[in-house]
C-alpha cells in the first residue's frame, strides 16, 4: 500500500490527510487551526509567527503518523501569496507576511 501524507496549509486551518494513493481514498483527515496574527502591529499588517506554524504543521503530522505510521512520502500546498524572509542558511527572519497584508495598499 503507498500512502503519503497530504498537507494543506490555509489561511483558516492547516489541513492533513493520509491518502492511499493504491485506492485513491482519503483515508483520515485532521484538522487544526491556523495560528493567529501577531498581536500589536499596526491595523493594516497581517503577520505570523513562522514558529507557530511550524509547530502545527509538526502537531498535524504527528496526528496523522499515529494513525498511519508507515508513510511514503508528503504532498504540501499552501494558501495564496505570502512569505518569510530568511537568511543564508533558511532560518526565519521575519514573520509569515500573510496575502492579507495591506501594508502597501493603505495608509497605516
């Protein structure tokens, strides 16, 4: 049996599911939320903790795993335009800047 681990990571809940790819079924699905904003920055600015998302994408996985231990691989997509800058060696420097940032089209 292939089964992979599918990871969805929206903008209201990060989404999991183990699907057999043998049988083309969704065999478990989780659920979490999505982290909140960063409290304190002005209106406009729609920012995250990248550690709080990555501490609920470990948190989906890990449910999915104890459902199905054996897993062959992992398929990621995520929610529309945003980023974290990073630096040479790919650690965070910023928050996640979400696509609902309106920093740029409004006077904060």
């Amino acid at each position: 049996m292939a089964n992979v681990f599918g990871i969805d990571v929206g903008s209201s809940f990060i989404k999991g599911a183990v699907i057999d790819l043998n049988a083309l079924d969704l065999r478990r699905v989780e659920r979490v939320p999505f982290p909140p904003f960063a409290a304190g920055l002005p209106s406009l600015r729609r920012e995250v903790d990248p550690d709080a998302v990555m501490t609920a994408v470990e948190d989906l996985l890990a449910r999915l795993q104890a459902y199905e231990p054996e897993c062959d691989g992992v398929a990621l997509c995520g929610q529309m335009h945003g980023f974290v800058l990073v630096n040479g060696r790919g650690e965070a420097v910023s928050n996640y800047i979400s696509w609902l940032d309106q920093r740029v089209s409004r006077e904060e």
